[in-house]
C-alpha cells in the first residue's frame, strides 16, 4: 500500500497534498451526534470498539479524507491508572481520585495496557473496517498534558499543576516519568493493533515558559518518540504542542517524522526553520470554516501556497474542528486542499 | 515629581527596577472582598469613583509597589455603546445586545465621555488620594478585544467574530474604526483626569494569524498609539497583546513607549528584539505565586537577571494575578524585586 499521508510524513513522493483534520469524528457531523445518542454518553462511546469504529468510519465515508484517526479520548491512561475519568455535559472531563501528592504518584501502575485493551480492540475494528482505503492514525496525550488534567482536573490556570512544578519539581518528575513509560507501552501496542502512524498531543504545553517547556513537556515526548522507534523504526511519529510555535526546532529535534503547527505561525517560515529536517501539518484557522465557501477556498490557497515542494506536508486545521460547522464546508475545505495542490503541481 | 515607574518606559535613570502586578486590586486581598461585597455587585464597585478609588489603593498601601493602576473593567467603552454589560456569578461578562450586523454597527456613537464621566471623575479621585505616592496607569481595551466581546460576548473561539472578519471584513473594520475613535478619546480624558501613563490591553490579539493580528489589532493599536500622542505626548503608553510574543516588532513599531510581555518568551530575547526602541514589562508565571517564597526569590531573580541595563525594564507578572495567591507572597515578590534589583547595580 502506499498512502499520501504516510508518504508525507516520510518524505516520499505523494500524487497530492493529503489532509486530515484535527477531531474529524465530532458534534459538527449529524451522524455522529446519532451514534453518540446511541451509545448513551461518551465515555460509553469510547469504550466500545464497534461504536468507536463507527465514528471513526463516518468522516471517512462522508469527505475524501487521507488518514482515518482512532476515535478515544486523551485521558484514557490516567482513566487506566485508576483516577475515575467523568463528563458531565457542557463541561470539560473530571476525575474522581485527582492526584494530590507523591503518596499518589508512588502508588500509580504503569503497566496498563490489560485496562486498555477496548483501545486496542477499536484500532483492530477500525482497522479491519478500513480495509486499506486509508491509513489509521494511532493517537496518545503527552505526560505534561496529562498530568494537568491529573494534578489539576482541567481549567487553564494549572495552578495545582504549576505549583507543583515549582515547589516539588521531583515529585512532578515522578509522574511524568510514570506517564512516558504507560505513553510508549500503548503507543506500541496500537501500531501491533494496526495503527499505520501514532500522533502525540500536547495540548498545554505551550503555558509553560521555555526552559520548563524543554524540561516538563518535550523532554518526555523525547522519550516517547526514541521507545516508539526503538519497537517500530517505520512507523511514522507526529508531536504537536498547542501554542508550541516558538519551540519547533526544539521539537523537530527529537526524531519525531512530523510536527504540527497552529495557525498562529506561517508555514513558509516553519517551512525554512525545520522543513529539512521534518514534516509538517497544519494550519488553517478552525474558524475558516465559519465562512463561505468561497472564502474558505481563499484561506485554503493561502495557507497552501506558502509551502515550497511535493512532499513533507500535511494539510490540517491548526486545532480541532468546532461543534457548529457546517458539514458542507468541510466537503469544500477536503475538495479544495486535493484540487489547489494537484494543479499547484 | 521624578517616578521609577515612568522613568523605566521613558528610558532615564531609575533608582530600582519598578513593580506593579497587572490586576493588583483584585479578589487575592480580603480587604478587597470586603470593598466588593460593599458595593453589592462588580458594575457597582466599577462605576462608584469613591469605591474604585478605595480598592485601587488598597493594593499600594499594603505593598511597596511602584504604580497604581485605575480599577475598571475593560468592557466600560462597549457599555457606554449602549451594549448592556452584565455579569453573572462565577462567569465571564455578558452583552444584553450584542452586535449581529452592520445595522447595529452604524447606530453606534462614538461620542461617549459623557456616559463615562464615573471612569474620569475616578481617575481623579484616585489622583487626589495617591498625593503623588506613585503614577496612574489608566487603560482600555483594544479595539479587537472590544469587538470579540461585542459580536461574540466571551468564550475562547471567537467564531461570531471570526465569521465576520473572514465574510465581511469591512463590516469589523467600520466596528473597529468607531471602536478606536472611543479609545483615543477616553484615554485622552483620563490622562486630562490625571491619569500619567496609559495601557492597551489587547487580551485576544493572540488568537489571530499573523497578518490578521496586523490588519485586525494591530493597526488600530497603533492609531491609539498616534491619537494619543497628539494630544499628550509626555505620557508614556503601554501596549500589551497577550500571546503576542511573536509580533514584538511589529508592536515596539507603532511609537509605543513601553510593550508588555507574558512568559512564554524570554526576556533576555525580547530585550536584544526590541529594547533598544522600547521599555518591556513583564513576564513572572503567575503561577510562581503559588509557590513557597524560596522558590519565588529564585524565580524572580531568573528574571530579573535576564535584563541588561538600569532602565527600560518594569516588573510584573506575565497575565494578572490569580485570586486565590496569598498576598504574603506579593509582598516576598515585591520586595525581592526591589532588593535584588539593587544588588545588581
């Protein structure tokens, strides 16, 4: 098989530029809405292989997509290490045993993967329902995001989080270190269960100042990116910090195969700082899709336009899709990225 | 009168490098509780001059800080539009008739000093009760971070806002045009008031692609920049787009005198940037005040020792002060700016 979005990541020649798009199974698709309904709520639906291979399929059968991504949540390791994940509607997860101190840390498993088997199962389903139409992205959250949610159960101040990392930072160390080991060991396990490639999300990192970024965030993705390749040499790996712009060559520096970018950076310079050394994914603002459909195909040539070559990128939102867009205009955003980048050429 | 606070923007000789913590009158100290629960609600406590000066002093009495800045919300120019701010317990400011279209658009006066007299007659009472202890800092919100308040009342994607900025861009503009008008004639008055130094903050500039944050903030700060200017050209002006750290050039650009930065930079870089046109304010995580005051002297000292020079440089947080930091720890971090920053020299 060769796929585009694989053949992106690895630098080798594509027939045109690929795309995938951040969240892509969502609230904005009316049949995911239905199946989510079915399920009950969402933890349910994420727990089930065959709904989460259901979701997973919809964007794929509705849009030209590139690359399938396995519908899960990011909490599912700290779930596992037994810290009770819960949603409750219209707010962010929850966990009813949040980390407190190192007495919590030390008593942590990290062999975790029995806990996880309905992820695996999901990749294997959705896998096997994919029949090789398009690869599947296998996907974890980094040990800095997750320990946030761990330490502080959400918001945006991370002040549990923080001043932890002020206070006690061997204790953070801990924890961090305790993730990265459950991060590689499940990240694995999804390439043995058939996922073609493995994203790495690191959606806080970027509220840490540089030097705690390196020391808090990247270095552990380091870790990730060296125990993934260390099993599977050939399996194309992806990081992407939030708001992590002005650390790219700092991340393209790990042996990582990808990087992603929002799109408060331009790819012509991302482009010139890591293009040599990585691919890239990205960028278009989420809130295009807001616009018409002639509007959106105006961003969508701008943000193309500016990379230089045939292969080494990826196109993608610069975050996830929001709930209210309209299916439409993703059909207008997939047609155009394939038909800009073929007469590009 | 001779100012540590004024001479650092205005580049002369200072005695120390100057503090103040942007919302330094907030819900941290008790006595500002008491003051709040007084008024019964927020817009009370904003719009009563006797009340706003009372918390904005309470700060300055308790700690050896070098500024005091008018206490008021940023929402005051869309209230006076006729918009409705409210606020509900425990949530983010709301319109009672936000902007939909071009039609409201129109109706909008920009001729509003009269229904903002309590912000000027604040000013001065604040004025008269410093007795010259140390300068005012008025401010405003920047006409982009007005205008996503105004279409999209709050929230973290912008998507009314956006939509109108991607489908009609010269409706926000006519928005912001009228928006810019009203800044330049309030901060004028302020400064009339007493007011010895002004501020732009521009909360959500960083939300914006590079070229957008150009057209859509910037180019409007930089307006305020001028018509400030015109009419007060000793007073020193700040502007400060948080997540902005990437476009300090194009801001030390427009003529400011002094630019804000969070700490998601460093400030020895932005110092070789732009500080040879500008002075730079900043950049301690808030979060450090979370910390034991060992950790914050450290923490401190890493920043302070970052900036090379005996002016040109204000101390501050990064982001405003969380509400629940013990002010004992604002007094460690005030008084171990003053003392380091005189060690060094």
């Amino acid at each position: 098989m060769s796929f585009d979005y694989i053949n992106a990541l690895l630098k080798k020649p594509t027939s045109r530029t690929p795309i995938w798009i951040m969240r892509q199974a969502g609230r904005y698709l009316p049949e995911y809405r239905a199946t989510r309904a079915k399920a009950g709520d969402f933890l349910t639906l994420c727990k089930s292989p065959e709904l989460a291979c259901e979701v997973t399929m919809q964007p794929i059968d509705r849009f030209d997509l590139d690359a399938a991504i396995l519908f899960s949540d990011i909490l599912t390791i700290p779930d596992a290490m037994g810290l009770g994940l819960y949603f409750m509607e219209g707010e962010g997860p929850k966990f009813r045993n949040p980390i407190k101190n190192l007495k919590d840390i030390k008593k942590i498993s990290t062999d975790l993967n029995n806990d996880l088997s309905y992820v695996f199962d999901g990749v294997s389903t959705i896998k096997k329902s994919l029949n090789n139409r398009v690869p599947l992205i296998g996907f974890s959250g980094s040990p800095w995001t997750l320990a946030t949610y761990m330490i502080d159960g959400g918001g945006r101040i991370f002040a549990s989080t923080k001043k932890m990392l002020f206070n006690e930072p061997e204790t953070l160390h801990l924890l961090l270190m305790k993730l990265t080991q459950s991060v590689i060991a499940y990240l694995n396990q999804q390439i043995v269960s058939g996922a073609d490639s493995v994203m790495v999300f690191d959606t806080w990192g970027g509220v840490l100042s540089e030097q705690n970024y390196l020391d808090f965030s990247l270095y552990y993705m380091e870790k990730i990116v060296k125990g993934v390749k260390a099993q599977h040499p050939n399996i194309p790996i992806t990081l992407f910090s939030k708001n992590g712009g002005k650390y790219l060559t700092h991340i393209a520096d790990t042996g990582c195969d990808g990087v992603g970018i929002d799109w408060t950076v331009e790819l012509y310079q991302v482009q010139q700082e890591v293009g040599n050394k990585v691919a890239i994914q990205g960028n278009l603002d989420p809130a295009v899709l807001y616009a018409t459909p002639e509007v959106i195909e105006r961003e969508v040539k701008k943000v193309l336009s500016q990379f230089k070559g045939d292969t080494g990128y990826i196109f993608n939102l610069g975050h996830g899709i929001t709930p209210d867009v309209d299916p439409e205009n993703v059909k207008v955003l997939v047609d155009c990225v394939h038909t800009f980048s073929k007469e590009c050429r």
